[in-house]
C-alpha cells in the first residue's frame, strides 16, 4: 500500500508539473499527423501536369532555382519527385532556409519558398524545441516527454484492477453517470487505450532528443553493438576532373534513375565546397525516410566513396536495429504505416492532449471535496463530535 500511495503521489506531482507541456506536445503532434496531406490540399505549386516530354535535367533546375534564391545561394539538395509532382530545391545553412518548386519539364520556376515563415515549420520548430534555442528547447521537451513515460506507466499500475469483477467496469466510459465520474472514466479508460500508442510516439520522441538513450535503444536492439557514428566522406582535391562539376550531377542521375521506380523518388545532392562529396538518394516509399539509398561520389572521378551512419548506404543492405533506427521518425509521426497509422497518431495526440485536462479536473475535484469534508467538521456542534467519540 505504501508502493502505491508513492505512485500515486508521483503520478499527480508529474501530472501538475508537466502538464501543460503535454498538451502543448499533444495539439502539435496533432496538427503535424497530416502535413503531407494538408500541404497537397493548399499549395497547388506542388503540383504540375502530367506530360508526355523528358525531365530537365539537374544542371538546369539548379540554375534556375539559384537565380530564384539570389544573394549567391547555392543549392544543397535537387529531388524530383513522383508523376504529377513539381521538383523541389533546398537551400539552407545555420540561418536561413529554403524550398523552390520547380516544374521538372520545363524548368519553370513555381514558388520561391522562405521556410522561415512556412506555418508548419512553425509548428515543428515549436514542437521539438519550443521556438527556443535548440539546446535549451530540445532539454525542456525531451525531459517533458520523459516525465509523460512515467506517468503512462505509473497511470497503468494505479488504473489496474484487483479483481475480474473490477475489470469489466474498467473498460468502458460509464456516459449516463455524473460529469465527475464520466471524466474519471475518460482519463484513466482513454488512457489506457492510447497506452501502447503513446509509449511509441514518446519513446521515439526521446531518441530524438536524447543521445545517451538512442545509443542505448540501438545497443538493446543490436544486441550489444554501437550505434554506427555518422562521418561525411571526402573528395580527393587533387584528381582530375572527368566532368566538368556543372553537369557531373546529370551524368550520375541519369545512370542511376534506372534504380528508381515511376512512384518512387530520386534526389541529388550538390557538394557544399571542393572536398565534399556528390550524393544520389532514391527514396523507395515516399512520404516516409526510412527507405532509402543514399550514394555519395568523388565530386572529381565520380566513384563511389563510403559515408557512415544508418541512413548511409542501401536500405537493403542495413541490419534490423539500423533499420529501426533509419524508421524511428516514421514511427514518431504515424507515417510507417501510411494512412492507418496516421490515423492512429492523430487520435492516439488528441487523448494524450485530453489526459492531463481530465486529470487536473480530477485533481481539482477531489482537492474541492477534501476542503468541503474540512469545513463541515469544523462547523459541527460539540454534541455530533461526542456521539461521533461514543
């Protein structure tokens, strides 16, 4: 009983103190369940017309959305995207970034985006780190995201019954009785529903934003190997060139868009100085990350060179715990699964929004009731107090 009444403590003391954070986490995880899918439904520029004609080649792209960007911006990343889809650009460093959208069959420039003011990385920028500096904001929402752990799991041992007969009445929302008790009912029966969900989008969350504990996931689920470091590798500075470096990019897309299907997608990475490597990916599953290739070239003789980290190399060729790794994201956002799962992650936030709502009320409630207990005891005639001694 003593166990209990501890977890019982620790469960309303996290509650109080993270609650807000919680549901700040929640409404946003919300709103980004179906980014994707909103931004198709808004911003016709990612979208073009089918046509019968060639794709323009990078070279071309990438001249054009530079001469969009101005100021000396020079590209990152080139992705074409699937039928019916415009090509998109990035550019981004420590200060800025941006995205142009691009018509992949004639080159024509459709929007010159500033990310900065886009309302979803707004709200991503909120959510992972609370529009604050990025080593101060990730601390705050990963250890939010710690506390809400342990008040899943502490919510679980007090929720459990004793009894069979306890159990069935656990399971549903009693709507016919009283506010209180249907809210009880809404906070620990939901709660318990959403359990296995949210403990997904919760652990996921804290190997993104804590490093010791995504080393340690990967150390349990690779049974005992280290989470492989990420290195970037170099070009040789004193080769000579094979191609010249404006259409290098062109020669390895084309030799290796064989590798991508109609639905699937192809990037090119463009060198950021004179060692740095050019990239080919091709995305496998788009709308997710974790179904890549990622190739990286001497920017000078074009042969392959080898990167490190999950997300380097073929998807084919990674171990079980690299690809749970690479699926991590997709697990945190519901994308894994595609439309179900998304689903899933939406209504699994909106309750996890609620849970911290419904239990302050039961807080408040309770806290209410003991006060009122109190005040009649203490207005009570000196002969109730006797017979109640007797």
């Amino acid at each position: 009983m003593k166990i209990k009444k501890a977890i019982k403590k620790a469960h309303l003391w996290f509650g109080l103190t993270s609650g807000l954070l919680v549901v700040f986490l929640g409404i946003t995880g919300c709103i980004l369940a179906f980014e994707l899918e909103i931004e198709d439904l808004t911003q016709p520029y990612r979208k073009v017309a089918l046509q019968q004609a060639p794709l323009q080649p990078p070279s071309v792209l990438r001249e054009n959305a530079e001469s969009s960007l101005g100021n000396g911006r020079k590209l990152v990343w080139l992705e074409y995207g699937t039928p019916g889809n415009a090509a998109k650009a990035f550019y981004y460093n420590d200060k800025e970034y941006w995205q142009v959208f691009l018509n992949p069959y004639t080159g024509e420039v459709l929007k010159t985006k500033n990310m900065d003011k886009d309302f979803f990385r707004f709200i991503i920028n909120g959510h992972y780190n609370l529009w604050l500096p990025r080593e101060v904001g990730k601390v705050i929402t990963t250890t939010g995201t710690l506390i809400f752990v342990v008040m899943m799991i502490s919510g679980i041992v007090l929720w459990w019954p004793k009894n069979k007969a306890a159990r069935k009445q656990r399971f549903s929302i009693k709507t016919s009785a009283k506010w209180r008790r249907v809210n009880y009912d809404l906070h620990n029966v939901l709660g318990f529903y959403v359990l296995g969900i949210g403990l997904c989008i919760a652990l996921s969350g804290m190997i993104m934003g804590f490093d010791w504990f995504s080393k340690s996931v990967f150390w349990l689920s690779s049974g005992g190997k280290p989470l492989p470091e990420v290195t970037h590798p170099l070009s040789d500075s004193l080769a000579a060139r094979v191609v010249p470096l404006k259409t290098a990019p062109d020669k390895l897309w084309q030799e290796y868009r064989q590798y991508a299907k109609v639905d699937e997608v192809i990037g090119v990475g463009f060198p950021a100085d004179e060692t740095a490597p050019l990239e080919i990916g091709i995305n496998h599953r788009p709308g997710t990350y974790y179904k890549q290739d990622i190739y990286h070239f001497d920017q000078r003789t074009l042969q392959p060179v080898e990167a490190g980290g999950v997300f380097h190399g073929l998807y084919r060729d990674k171990t079980n715990a690299e690809i749970l790794s690479r699926m991590n994201y997709d697990i945190h956002v519901g994308a894994i699964g595609g439309l179900p799962t998304k689903l899933l992650a939406f209504f699994a936030s909106l309750i996890i929004t609620s849970l911290p709502i419904t239990g302050f009320l039961i807080w408040r409630g309770r806290n209410k009731k003991n006060k009122q207990k109190i005040a009649e005891s203490s207005h009570r005639p000196a002969y109730a107090a006797l017979e109640i001694g007797a």
